[in-house]
DNA sequence: CAGCTGACAGATTTCAATATCTGTCAGCTG
DNA sequence: CAGCTGACAGATATTGAAATCTGTCAGCTG
C-alpha cells in the first residue's frame, strides 16, 4: 500500500505543511498546495484543522518543541554540577539556534513569519524554556551554588538577559565575528551574578 | 521678517522633515511634502541634502542623538559611585526608551522604521551608549567595586544583556504588568556579577 | 455511514495601468 | 551670480479589476 493512499492522519498532514512552506514559503504556501501534496481534495484537510491559522500553528508548535526537546536532556543529568549545566543549556540553545537560522536561512525566515503570527505558541515555548532554567537554578539554589531569591524570577532574567543569543530577530548578528566571544562575556557575567 | 523667508539652512530642513514625518508617518512622507512645509521647491532640498535617504538618516541621527545627551549627565557625575550610576543610567535609559514608546506610540512606530533602514546609524550610537557605560565600569574598577577583565567588553555585555529594556523591537513589552521587576531582576543579576 | 469531494460565496492576492515621487539640471531671479 | 525654480526621465507607489484562496456544506462513494 502506498503512503499516499494511507489513512490522512493531522499528522502526515503537517508533515506535508512542513513541505509545502519548505518549498513555496510563508507567503506562498496555500491549503490547497497541501492538499495536493498530499492527492486530496483541500476539503479534507478542513476535516483535520478548522483554520489555515490552526495548520499553521501546529506546524510552529511541532517546530518549537523539537528545541525544547533537545535542551530538557541537560536539564535532566542531575548528576553534574549546575553551573556548568547551566552553562551547557545556553551553549546548546545558542548552537541550536545559530544552526538553524545559518543552514538554511530561509526556512528560518519561513519559521520566523510562522512565530511572529503565533504569539500564543510562542509565549507557551517560553514558558517551557524558562520553566527548564528554573529547574537547574533551583537545583544550583539547593546545592548551595547558586544565590536566588527567587529561582523562578532568576530563571526569567537569566533568559530574557541572553535573548540577543536566541531571540531570532538578533538572527543576523549570530553571523557576526565576535559572537562568540559576546555571548560568552553575557553568560560569565550572569553566573558570576548567580554564584553564593 | 516671517520665518518662512528666512534662509533656507539643513536645521530648518530637519525640523520640517520631522513635522511632516510625525503628520503622514514614514510611508507617505515624500520630499516634496518637505519642501511644501517650507514654502520652498523640492529641488532646493536636493541643496542640502543629496538624497531623500541621506535626510531620513539625518533625521534618525538627530532623534538618537538627543537620548545619547540625556544619558552623558549621569556618565559625568563621578562623584557618586559607580554601582548606583550604573543602575541610574540603565533606569534613565529604560525611563526614556518607555516613554517614547508609551506616550505617542504612532511617532514611535516612525522611527522605528528610520532606524530600521539606517543601520549605520544606529551602529554608531550604540558604539555611543556603550562607551558611556565604559566609562562607568572602568570608574568602577579604579575605585575597586567592580572586577572586569576588560571594561570595554563588559560594557558591551551589559549592554547586550539588557537589550529587552532599550531594544525598539520589544517596545510591546514595555507595557506588559511585572516588566519594572523584571528590569530590576537583570541588572540586579549583572551588578551583582560585576561587583569584586 | 464515515470520510471525502468539489462547487460555491466572500475574502484576499495579483497584476497591469495610472499616478506620484525622486533626483537632475538648464535657466530664471533678486 | 548664489540660490532657487520647475520641467523632465526613470523609479516607485497606488488602484481597481481579475484571479486565486479560504472555509462551508450538500451530496457522493467505497
């Protein structure tokens, strides 16, 4: 049986969406593209997603969660000492990030237009990041590293302060000589800040 | 003698630009707008400034400029000590960056775009603000407060670090409840990872 | 009869004709 | 004659008609 008479799952429906933005970009990409990516009728995709928006933002959730899934890794190897876990969860993120956005920099603008239209999902990718950080400042506050009155607040600072090495509208200056040395410079202050 | 027939200068030019900016926005305001405002022919413009760019960008100079002037004051002030000029400045830089934003959000949208097509500009009067701040941090070091290996990158981390309260591109977030907390929690990070 | 199709109305985008603007410069004017 | 004007060519923006897309749903099909 041939994949493309399979059951039409929202599944392979995304991965389609995934393609078709892969290929005809943000602006470009239409439910019917998708439907004929996939040899139905654009009705049927309506059966799956009540909204393009709807599509669309499945299609950034899925892209956002692949990072978060990389980085909860770190989060998890309780065994080594939090600064440097701390420090390995920044370094990952800005290396994840940095890859994306220099491999193919224009499906990182497609992806970019995708999060710009989904502030919601977004906020959520946030708050799972950050909700990350807390529990390595927690761990490092436990340990007696780390000083945080609040380790939450702490963990919100410590992103929003490294933002210029992740937000993708600081994408261009990842390119930059220098980079490197920048966000190591921000990093070092920070857990110097951090530090009992 | 009424002002209109008065020498024509670049001041009078700037002034005028900046009228017709703020009543038609950055998209419709054109040159010949400009020289309507002034009672002149649009190619007595052309006199002063070589291009309609090279106008906007003395436009955009002059709206960064005056917030660069605002800050030297607390530079200046070496009486006091470097931790709380640090703060103030940071606090007088998010204070005036807020209130452009907040007060007449359309005029800020404006410049925004000016900013946006004059990144030379705006290069140099970053390379301004952070030269201002190494001048705090190396006051700081003299006066045996602050450890920095090197004051110039410090400030540039700083700087970088405190992006999300000056960066025009997360003017929307200066509105939000909680954001003056969340200022305090990162330069209370960074000052504590700057202090001996 | 669960799932799919395709015709349809209203919304959005495209495209090409038209209008306006930018930048130049020969000549006018005080 | 220094400074300004306004006509002009090419570039850019606006507009409105035509094409395409979104979202619905009655009916087809396996």
């Amino acid at each position: 049986m041939s994949p493309t008479s399979e059951t039409l799952t929202a599944e392979r429906i995304l991965e389609a969406t995934e393609e078709v933005l892969r290929r005809h970009g943000p602006a470009k990409a239409t439910v019917v593209d998708v439907a004929r990516a996939l040899g139905v009728s654009h009705g049927s995709v309506y059966r799956h997603f009540r909204t393009k928006a709807a599509l669309r933002e499945a299609v950034t959730k899925r892209w956002l969660d692949r990072t978060s899934e990389a980085l909860s890794g770190i989060v998890a190897a309780e065994d080594r000492d939090p600064e440097t876990r701390l420090r390995d969860w920044f370094t990952a993120l800005f290396d994840a990030k940095r890859h994306k956005a220099g491999d193919d920099p224009e499906l990182f603008a497609t992806y970019t237009v995708l999060t710009d239209e989904n502030g919601d999902v977004v906020g959520a990718h946030i708050a799972d990041l950050t909700g990350q950080l807390t529990l390595i400042v927690r761990a490092g506050v436990d340990a007696g590293a780390f000083h945080a009155a609040s380790p939450e607040a702490t963990a919100r600072a410590l992103f929003q302060a490294t933002g210029r090495f992740h937000d993708p509208g600081y994408a261009r200056a990842w390119e930059q000589p220098g980079v490197q040395e920048e966000f190591e410079a921000v990093v070092d202050l920070l857990v110097r800040g951090l530090r009992q």
